[in-house]
C-alpha cells in the first residue's frame, strides 16, 4: 500500500476546491470561515492540553468535532444532497443544557469579570474570543449566500456562552478568583 503525500501544490496559486469540486480563492469567505473554525478547535486543543476539569473535558471534545462537522457544512455548496448537514436544534439544546448544568455550579455574577485565571480557563477564554470573530463571520457569509443554514450560526453563539461558563469554572474548580 503507498503512502499519499501531504503536499499537492494544487493551492499554489492562492486557490483551494470546496468539497464539491469547484476551485475557489483562499481569501473567499467559506475558506476564511473554515480557517475560523479550525483556529477555533485548535485552541480547544490547547485548553485541553492543559489538563480540563472532568467537566469540560468531554465537552470541549464533542465541541471539536462538531465544529468539524460545521467546517463541512461550510465548505460544501450542496450540504443536504452530500450529506455534511449534521448540525441540528439538538445540538443547540444540548449546548444549553451543557451551560445550564455547568452555571448551576458557579457563584453568581455581580460584575464583569477579566478573562484569565489558570491556563485552562485563559485558554476557554481566548476560545471565546475566537468563537465570537467566527459568528460574526459567519453572519458575512449568511449575507452573501443566502442559503446558508442558520442553525451553526445559534450553535457558534451558544457555544461562546459555553465556553464562558467553562472558563469559570475551571478556575472555581481550582479555588482561582475572579
């Protein structure tokens, strides 16, 4: 069996196919989304490579691999007719559920508070972050492409609450003011 290289040099010239097949620009906004969402899981790794509470460990793993399943939806014109339409309602209600279970913990909030602590809960914070330039790109591309499914666009929006709430609680886990 052979091994198939990384490397296509197909990209060279600033262009990249979406999953159906035509060649788009690189800087075109379904390839900049995608970027977002990889940047975005990338840092999850990170706050995960820091050691995450038994928590949010389990959670930031689904997380990742439905930001996966967004960046499919994304880069696919046809998502309903190839399939990579995986991101429901459900989704969403679990997020919640997710933030509400994890809030119930958490002393409540009385003023704004400045993203950091342990790493953990520094890294979820940036993820916020993240999270938050990858919705309002997301809402770009809705405006060019009208066809674009809504329902990642809630999940990015919750998620950032999510992650919120996590970064808080990994420093509360820790005995870390806020």
């Amino acid at each position: 069996m052979s091994r198939r290289r990384i490397y296509t040099r197909r990209g060279d010239l600033g262009e990249t196919a979406l999953y159906d097949g035509p060649r788009v620009a690189k800087d075109q906004a379904r390839i900049c989304l995608c970027g977002d969402l990889d940047e975005l899981s990338s840092l999850l790794g990170v706050a995960r490579s820091e050691g995450l509470t038994s928590i949010s460990e389990p959670i930031v793993h689904r997380i990742q691999q439905e930001l996966l399943d967004i960046g499919s939806e994304i880069v696919c014109l046809m998502p309903v007719r190839f399939g990579t339409r995986n991101i429901t309602r459900e989704h969403i209600q679990t997020l919640e559920n997710d933030i509400d279970n994890i809030d119930a913990i958490l002393p409540a909030l009385s003023k704004f508070i400045l993203p950091g602590g342990c790493k953990s809960a520094a890294y979820l914070h940036l993820a916020r972050t993240v999270c938050r330039r990858t919705e309002r790109n997301y809402v770009s591309l809705m405006r060019k492409e009208s066809e674009i499914s809504r329902i990642p666009l809630a999940y990015l929006n919750r998620l950032s609450d999510l992650l919120f709430v996590m970064a808080r609680n990994e420093n509360h886990q820790r005995g870390i003011q806020e």
